[in-house]
C-alpha cells in the first residue's frame, strides 16, 4: 500500500525509483538483498516492506509476524550499509509504543513499557529494525539511517480481505457487503476504543518531504494526525459514505486492541509538516478504489 501511493505522488516522476516485487527480491534472503543492492547502488533507500495484516492476522500467525520482519528488516538495512548506501529511511509503527497510554505517544517512549500482546511479534521487529538503524549512525556518522514512525494507516491497495485487513478497509468490506444483503454489522469490542488512521497518500507525501529535507528530519518521528476517533466513530462515518441504514451489534467477546493509540506530533509540526486528507475525504477515495479496482 506504502509503495504504490508513494509512486502515485506527484513528485514520484523526479526520481528513478526501484520497485522490486517480492518475487524478483526476496528481502528474506540476505545475499540476494546485497547482491540487487550492489547491482543497482541506490543513493537512497526508502524501507516500507514487511509483513503486515489486522489483529486477525497478527493472533493467527504471531511466529511468521515476527521471524519474517526480523529477517527482512535486518537483510536490508545491514545490506544497504555494508553496500555503503549513506541514506535509509525506515518506516517504523505506532505499534512500538507501550500499551494503554492515555496521553499521545512520544517519541522517547519506545521501550519504555508492555507491548500490546495482540501484535507483539511484529511490533518487536520494528523496535529492531529503528534501534539497528539508529546504532548504524551513531557508529559512524556518515551513514544517515532514519525511522518515521507513522500512525495506523488506510487507503488505496489496502488489503479488504477480513483474514489480513486492518481496520478501516475491514469494516469498509463489511458495511458494503452487509448493505447489499440487508443485514447488521458487527463491531469487535463495544467501539469506544479509539484509533488515529491517515490516509496513505499523506505518508507518501511526508516521505517525499523526508528525501528532499533529510537533514533536517530527526533520527526517529511521527508521522500522523494528532487526533483520534473511536471505532463506532469510523463505522459511522464510512456507513455514512457508503449509505448504509442498518444496524450495528457489538460483539464484546472478541478482542479489541489498544484502547488507545494516538501519536504525538510535536517533532512533526515543528519539522514543517501536516497531514491533508479529512476522514471524510480518505473514506471516499478509498471506496472507490474498493469499488473499481479491488479484486473481490
């Protein structure tokens, strides 16, 4: 999702950008990884691959959430450096944070309490990854390695599948397909935990921001919103887009997550950078995409 929108970005045609598909690199594979990488000498590298999928997916398959981002974050940071590319940017996840803090999330907090158990495998390989990228730079300065930390995101490619989809485009699949069969919907807890989500075409945007001004971007940052809804919140406002009248049911048996995951954006503000999409105007342009191009 985080590759095809930032092609997408209008300053996407500035740059000749490699986009190697899993099946042409296997970023599991660490020889392969340095071999593309000496191949091509990149001048900078932009690291949004990984494993990824909602709570379903996480709870089902903790091992491969953990084993298969340990692999593929170190394969290629430790490759980029010993190919000596001098400039990574890593996208790290909110997930990182403690559990259960009321207060928005800074960037001090990595590793300061519990992770929330539910993605926990895929949560520690991101801590890794930021914490190998920051030992790189501190051991010799002239390798600049960078983590952005982004809040939960949606959008176009998103994944709509219940097994691996996250949040917002899961309940968009629901609310579309209950609308057609006239039936209710299930919400998993009883919606008042509360979620930060950006439209990823914004991502895109703070990341072109990045290459063009890394000097200036500290060595790790949100990227977000600086504000929340809850989960009833997010099935009200894409019932509203979609035009779905039927009802809601909780289910208060089913995990919910995080009560809370908000991340501050103090670094970011001061950076120069905001967010651009509304809810409203992410919802909409990623049902249409659901719509046209999804392959249901």
């Amino acid at each position: 999702m985080v590759g095809k929108n930032l092609l997408e970005h209008p300053d996407a045609n500035q740059y000749e950008i490699l986009t190697p598909t899993s099946i042409e690199l296997d970023l599991r594979d660490y020889n392969a990884t340095k071999t593309y990488l000496e191949l091509h000498n990149p001048d900078f590298v932009i690291h949004a691959a990984g494993k990824v999928g909602g709570i379903q997916a996480n709870i089902r398959e903790p091992v491969k959430f953990l084993v298969e981002n340990l692999d593929l974050n170190r394969n290629l940071i430790l490759a980029a450096k010993e190919s000596n590319i001098k400039h990574l940017l890593n996208l790290g996840s909110s997930c990182m944070y403690p559990r259960n803090r009321p207060e928005a999330l800074t960037e001090d907090m990595i590793l300061s309490g519990e992770l929330e158990p539910t993605n926990e495998g895929y949560a520690l390989a991101k801590i890794i990854s930021a914490r190998l990228c920051e030992y790189i730079t501190k051991e010799n300065d002239s390798f600049k390695y960078k983590t952005l930390i982004p809040c939960n995101l949606y959008g176009k490619y998103d994944k709509f599948d219940p097994l691996n989809s996250h949040l917002i485009p899961a309940i968009i699949d629901k609310i579309h397909k209950a609308k057609i069969k006239s039936s209710s919907v299930e919400i998993w807890g009883n919606g008042s935990a509360r979620r930060e989500f950006m439209y990823a075409s914004d991502l895109a945007d703070a990341i072109f921001t990045a290459v063009t001004d890394f000097d200036s971007l500290p060595l790790y940052m949100n990227i977000g919103l600086g504000y929340d809804f809850t989960i009833n919140e997010y099935y009200t406002t894409v019932a509203k887009i979609i035009g779905f009248k039927g009802k809601f049911k909780h289910n208060l048996d089913k995990p919910v997550g995080m009560s809370r995951k908000l991340v501050n954006i103090e670094l970011q503000s001061k950076w120069g950078w905001s967010a651009k999409y509304s809810l409203e105007e992410g919802i909409k342009e990623t049902y249409q995409y659901y719509l046209k191009d999804y392959k249901q």
